[in-house]
C-alpha cells in the first residue's frame, strides 16, 4: 500500500517547493487535464526513470497526487479536490500559468 498525506498535514510551502520543480509542474498539468488517472509511464520526462520516480514521490509527499495500483502499474491522480478545499484557488491558478505558459511556447509546460 502507498502512504499518502492527508491533505490537512500538508503546507503550502511543501506544495509551493514540489511545484518549483519544471518535471513536476509538467506532472501536474497534465492530470490536470486528464480525462482519467495516469501511469507514470504516460509522462515525457525530459529525466531517467530514478528522477522520474523521485518527482512523483515528491508530488505524493506534497500531497498533490494520490497512487494507486493496478496490477503491477502504478496509477496518478490529482488530488485536486483535496487540495482546493485546502488551498483554494492555488491548484488552479498554477495549471491555469502552465496553460499561458503553453500557448506562448514558454518551458514550465514542456518540462524544459
């Protein structure tokens, strides 16, 4: 079983620094707009596999997705209606400059 956070122990200091990371940003812009939970091997991580896995745990600590498995794929989800009860407004303000930065061309939403 995967230990998640409960939203009410995380800080936005811990949600601000997971976000800091361009990788993590491009994770979380991406369950943003995803139709339904992802594996991590459905991101394109400008990173190795390790550095992969340590982003994700990051963005778990930080209590900004929830894991899950099935069979042996491990699932993402975010965790966004936690979060805006917790945080309102931050989650999506954050996707929403991922979604300007995007139309510009800008690196947040690429990863770079």
């Amino acid at each position: 079983m995967i230990e998640h956070p409960g939203v009410e122990d995380v800080s936005v200091q811990q949600v601000l620094e997971a976000l800091a990371d361009p990788a993590r940003r491009k994770v979380v812009h991406t369950l943003a707009h995803a139709a339904s939970p992802l594996s991590c091997g459905s991101f394109d991580l400008p990173v190795g596999r390790s550095t992969s896995s340590h982003h994700f745990t990051v963005l778990r600590q930080a209590g900004l997705v929830r894991q899950y498995y099935i069979g042996t794929t491990k699932m993402n989800a975010l965790r966004s209606e936690e979060l805006e009860r917790r945080f309102p407004g931050l989650l999506s303000a954050v996707v929403a400059a991922a979604d300007a930065e995007a139309h510009q061309g800008g690196g947040a939403a690429r990863g770079t």
